[in-house]
C-alpha cells in the first residue's frame, strides 16, 4: 500500500486517503473509481473540451532542443509555458490555446515545434437542487454527463427528466435545458450535456404527463414538453404492426367538475390537438375491429343498414327499430356510439334508454345500467364509457298506454290528455273475471308505481296492469262445496251402476 501510494504521489495522482469533504460522491464500483481515476467514454474532443483550473498537461517541446514538462492550470485559469510565457487557459477550448501556443512559439523561436496534451482531467464541483431526495455538492470532471449527476442526487417521483435547467456560472452564458428521458430511450447524447465549473443543475418538477395505450411499442406514462402527438409517438417507440389505420385516435381528458371528456381524432391531424397533463391517447389496433358495442333501437343508422325489428300492435303500430354493431373503440362513449350511427330518430325516448352489459363473473348474466342520453348530451350527467359486448338499447318514445295484465282486451292505447287511468281500463274492456281493478296500478318509465285510484294523470309511455284477483274464504268455501257436491254425485252414480 505505501509503495502504491508512492508511485501515486509519483505520477501526480492523488491518493487513495479518503479527502475530507462534504461533497456527495457515488460509492466506487471499479478499479479506476477506487484509485480515483477518471473514466472516459472514448478519447477527448480538444475542440469540445473546455480547459479550467486543475487540468494536468503536458508540454512537449522539439527542435533544436527537446523538453517535456508538466503543468496544471492556475486557480485563476492560468499555464505557465516554459520559454513562452503565462497563457490564458481557463475557459478556453484545448485546441484553441495549442493553437495560441504553437503561433506564439513560431514567431519567436521558428525551428522550435510545441505541443499540448491533456493528461489528467481536472475535477470539480456542481450543484443539485430542486426536485431531488439528496439535494447538494457533487464533485464531476468535465466528461461527466447531466443525468450522472441527477442519478446521485436521487430523483423525486414527480421530478422532471425532460427539462433539467444547467445553469452556467457566468451570466452570459446561455441557459442550457437536459432531456434525460430523451437520452435514455433514444440515445441522443445533445439532450445530456457535459457539465462545467461551478454549474448548477436544478431538476423542476414534472408539468405534464400523458398516458398513451393501443397500438405503440412502448405503452406507458411519458412526460411531455411540447405537448403534441408526434412527440408522445416518438417516445413510445412509434406504431406498431398492429395498428389500425382505419379507426381514429381516442383521447380522454379531464374536464370541469373532475369529468372524463372523450374525444375521437384522426391520426393525421393529431398534432393540431394539444395535450395536457393527465390526457389519456389510445391508438386503436387490430384487435379493436373484431371488439363490437351493438347500437339497437330508434337509431337513426347508417346508409342501407335494414331495419332488424319491427313491431306492431293492432291497436297502434311502432316505428321501424335497427340494430346495428359498432366496433369498439376503447375510451369510446354513448356519444361516440350514436355519432358512428347516424344519431337519435325523432320519435327516440332518450331518458328511457339502458345499456346491457355483461357480467364478467358470471358467465351470461347481464346487468341493465340506465342511461340519460339528455343529461350526457348537455353535460349533467358524466360520459360513460362502454366496454367490448354491451348493447345500447333506445326505445322509442309511445305516445300511447300499455294495458296490460287480466283484461278482455290487452295491449297499446292512443294516449289522450282528457282521459283518466281508469278511462283506459275501460277502452281494454273492463277486467276478466279473475281480475282485480281495485288493485289496478300505474307503471311509470322511471320506475314509480301508483294506484289506479290515486292516479289523476297517465304520462306517455305509461303502463297499466291489472293484477288477478285473489279469492275470498267465501268463495274458496264456495268452490269446496261444489266440489263435494260433485264428489257426492259421482259416488252415488257408481253405486247404481254396481246394484244393476
């Protein structure tokens, strides 16, 4: 160990006695990290590589004499070169003070040849702050890259990689911006820059972040900084084989009072939508065509699409009902699906309307949600996605009462304002002989229920039932002796059939 320091001290390296600082370093991993040693991702670029105080050259000379030197930059970014003089090296690029030099000396001494070479790195201190969990000092060299430094200074989970500020010492200088997530994912080394003296990194927090899913290599979570579709699909990865060109672009956004909007856009004219934090994109792929949300009922429907259903009653018929499958689109809601059908008929009941969903733990149990088609419209009421096999069902609004239950004459009745509910009773040819019109009730859309007798008025679309009657002990007394009696001569007639 001493000899090794010994040939440290030597070679002009430091030692391996740890020095006393508060600066933050990484725990060394390798050999060179643990002699202190720089590490170099390839050989120095002299017209990249900006001198400063501490870099150790070294100062060959040849010609009519030969000498080799060494000599560090001054603190205050000076080099003594041997017979020339003091040279102002601090700030300069390597090759623009060889240059200098190497003029310098011809003028003076014309059969004397220099050069300068860059043996150690100098060594250095940069500042971290901002959204990080170890904000501080870390000691760089002047090959050390942004997102080195950012790594050690540990992150925050809602720190910006995209938008790292490096603050030069000098006010003059330009305000620098490092694109780490750029770097990592798509190896562009301009969006992690080399650091310098005296910079200061500050790490902001994270401003917008949207979430892309569908028919990309890299599904996930990206921080945006210019806010547009083509820089989200570059960061993803780009499109997948399976895409679906023929279907648009989906976007969720939050909008007031904490609402899902959902949009639909083609993907040619994304970039003129922008994004915003929390913006969710799906791009439609393959699998989405053969994924259907069926559209039934009094629907408007797409050019020749036949109608699937058409009642009739003998009292009043109904107009023509369709039904037509749509392919899923995920994101898509009850407005997307009636935009791809051609919209609502005029005679459509839109607050009657329900959709059929299936019931994932229960294999072909379906639940019915009831849907205000008005309130959605409007913006009353929230958007409500669909899922792969729902169905979509609007009635069509009857302007007429339903009878129904034991009457002579069940079925549907023109509705008319003067009538009263026990008016329609009469027009359905009074109750049967089992049915019971003291408990005749009025069956509403929304799901009330009333008594005959207590209701004044019958809204369109309105039922009425007419329950069977149940029999008094009266009449069960009634129909047991009936019976015995029946009994008793049934007896009495196999009795005289046996005497003969």
């Amino acid at each position: 160990m001493r000899a090794l320091s010994i040939w440290l001290l030597a070679t002009g390296l430091p030692s391996l006695a740890p020095a006393q600082s508060s600066t933050r370093d990484e725990a060394p991993a390798t050999l060179s990290e643990t002699l202190n040693l720089p590490a170099f991702e390839g050989a120095i670029d002299p017209t990249a590589y900006v001198l400063g105080a501490g870099d150790h050259l070294l100062i060959e000379q040849w010609g009519l004499k030969e000498a080799t030197t060494t000599a560090d930059v001054s603190a205050e970014g000076k080099l003594l070169v041997p017979r020339l003089g003091m040279f102002q090296a601090g700030g300069q690029p390597l090759s623009t003070l060889r240059t200098t030099v190497e003029n310098k000396l011809r003028a003076i001494y014309p059969s004397l040849h220099c050069t300068l070479t860059l043996v150690r790195p100098r060594s250095f201190l940069v500042h971290v702050v901002g959204a990080v969990a170890k904000p501080g000092t870390y000691r760089a060299t002047p090959m050390t890259r942004v997102s080195t430094l950012v790594a050690r200074a540990e992150p925050l989970p809602s720190a910006s990689t995209r938008a790292v500020e490096v603050r030069r010492s000098s006010a003059t200088d330009p305000l620098l911006r490092a694109d780490l997530m750029r770097f990592t994912l798509l190896g562009d080394r301009a969006s992690d820059p080399t650091v310098l003296d005296g910079d200061l990194l500050f790490v902001p927090l994270r401003q917008t972040e949207v979430e892309v899913t569908g028919a990309v290599r890299r599904p996930g979570r990206y921080e945006l900084v210019h806010g547009n579709f083509t820089e989200l699909l570059e960061l993803a990865g780009g499109l997948n084989a399976e895409v679906a060109n023929e279907l648009p672009l989906r976007i969720s956004s939050r909008s007031e009072n904490d609402r899902i909007a959902v949009r639909s856009v083609l993907r040619a004219t994304a970039d003129a939508s922008a994004l915003h934090d929390g913006d969710r994109i799906h791009i439609p792929t393959l699998g989405d065509l053969h994924r259907v949300v069926v559209v039934e009922g009094a629907i408007l429907g797409l050019p020749g699409t036949p109608p699937s259903v058409t009642a009739e009653s003998h009292t009043t018929p109904l107009p023509r009902e369709l039904s037509v499958p749509v392919p899923f689109v995920e994101g898509d809601g009850i407005r997307d699906l009636l935009n791809k059908v051609g919209g609502l008929l005029p005679s459509a009941d839109s607050n009657r309307a329900f959709l059929i969903r299936p019931v994932n733990d229960s294999p072909g149990a379906r639940q019915r949600i009831p849907i205000d088609i008005g309130a959605i419209a409007s913006g009353r009421a929230p958007e409500i996605e669909v899922q792969p096999g729902d169905t979509l069902v609007v009635p069509t609004r009857r302007d007429t009462v339903l009878v129904g239950g034991a009457v002579q004459h069940p079925g549907l009745y023109p509705l008319n304002p003067d009538l009263h509910p026990a008016d329609y009773l009469t027009l359905a040819g009074g109750a049967t002989r089992t049915g019971d019109p003291a408990a005749a009730r009025v069956l509403s859309h929304n799901g009330q229920s009333r008594l005959v007798s207590k209701a004044t008025t019958v809204d369109p679309g309105d039922s009425i039932a007419v329950p069977e009657r149940r029999m008094t002990t009266a009449e069960w007394i009634e129909i047991t002796l009936i019976l015995g009696n029946i009994a008793v001569a049934s007896t009495a007639l196999a009795l005289s059939q046996i005497r003969r």
